[in-house]
C-alpha cells in the first residue's frame, strides 16, 4: 500500500466519526424544530412547574404536593428532611438516565470510555433520579411552565409509568445519588443514543398535551420550547 492510500485511508478513518456525529447534530436539531402539540398554548392559571437543565441533562421539577398529586406517596425521600441542611423539600426533580452513568460516574471527567462505548453500541438500563429542592427559583436553566390539571394528571401518570412495580413490602427501594440532596431509584426503559434522558422528558411532556419537538435527545432541543425567563 503506497503512502497516500494509507493517509486517505487513516483520514478517512479519522473523519468517519466526525461525520457522524455531525449527523447527529443535524439530526437532532430538526427533529427538535418539529413540534407535537402544535395548537397548544400555555394556560394563565393550573399547577406551575419547572423544566431544568444543566446544559446536557434536563429533568421536570414539581411540588411535592399539589391538588393532584402527592409524591411522598411515590418516592418515600420526598417527605424526609435533606441531609444537607435537615430542610424538608417543597419540590421534586425527576430525571431519567443510565444506570451505570448515574451510580458510579460523579462527574463526566470520571466518566469511562469503556462505558460510553458501551452505550453508544448497546444502550443501557434506565434508572430515575430525584431530587429535592426546597423553594427553586426561576432562571434559564429552570424555567416555568404551567399546566392544567389534566395535563398535569397525564404528566404524573407518565412518570409513574416509568417505574417498575412496587415490591411485595410495599416500600420503594432507593440508592445514594452523588447529587447532594438526591436519590436513585430503579425505572423501566432502555436508555440508548435515540431515547437518551432528555428524549424521556420531551416524550413525558408531549404525552401530557405540552408542545415539544418530535426527537430531543440534546438539552437544547428541549429547553428551546420553554420560555426563557431570562430572555428580554
């Protein structure tokens, strides 16, 4: 093999992921820009909650307790004081994700090669992570929504159909979260390239009636049908 085969074959090599994730990119923008729910609008009165984002993951925060729901009856944490500062959270922040990633990488600088390979191959199992806020504010990266009541009801049935059933003892099982203030619990699903965390909570609130893009697998393309309260 002469010398320039074998630089068009490396360089083709090194351009090959670089293509995909470029499709990826592509792909994930327009199938965020196209919307579900279309004709919704968003009510001035019902139940306000949050759609957070730390820039790659984004989770639904909710009250505690509502007219409709109360989510010590689901997640037991949720009416236990915080063992950061001993307050009881007035609201919930579920997201879901993979398993491995969320018990036993803290940051994604700790994050293994091996393990995201073998996402990217083979997916992962799902797990839901909660956490416990005590009065959040506003900002942009935890912007307001507002749902009606029977939205909200769809929204809460969606999560709840995210878990696997409760054990003969009644008592929902939870791991330790490297979250400050969160916990772990176990949740159906396959968490791969195409149904990634924020896929599962653009799909949640989709199914609730809320307009959102068709494919959110990115932080952005959620975030983007969500007012920003920052904006001007």
């Amino acid at each position: 093999m002469t010398r320039r085969r074998v630089l068009a074959w490396v360089g083709g090599v090194i351009a090959l992921p670089v293509i995909a994730l470029g499709l990826f990119l592509l792909a994930a923008w327009v199938g965020s820009s196209i919307p579900r729910n279309a004709d919704w609008s968003e009510p001035e009165d019902g139940i306000r909650i949050m759609v957070e984002s730390n820039g790659i993951h984004t989770g639904i925060v909710m009250p505690i307790v509502s007219s409709e729901k109360d989510w010590r009856e689901t997640f037991p944490s949720a009416g236990m004081p915080r063992e950061a500062d001993g307050w009881l959270p007035t609201h919930v922040a579920i997201g879901w994700g993979e398993k491995e990633v969320f018990l036993n990488t803290p940051t994604w600088g700790d994050l293994k090669a091996s393990t995201a390979l073998r996402i990217i191959f083979m997916g992962g199992d799902g797990l839901m992570r909660v956490g416990h806020y005590v009065n959040p504010r506003p900002s942009e990266y935890h912007r307001y929504l507002t749902l009606r009541p029977e939205e909200y009801r769809k929204l809460v049935s969606e999560i709840e159909a995210a878990l696997p059933p409760l054990p003969e003892n009644g008592e929902r099982f939870s791991y330790e979260s490297f979250e400050v203030g969160a916990r772990n619990y176990d949740a159906r699903g396959r968490y791969t390239l195409s149904n990634t965390c924020n896929q599962w909570v653009g799909d949640v609130l989709a199914r609730s009636g809320v307009r959102m893009g068709y494919w959110t697998p990115l932080a952005g393309g959620v975030m983007k049908w969500v007012d920003d309260p920052t904006a001007d």
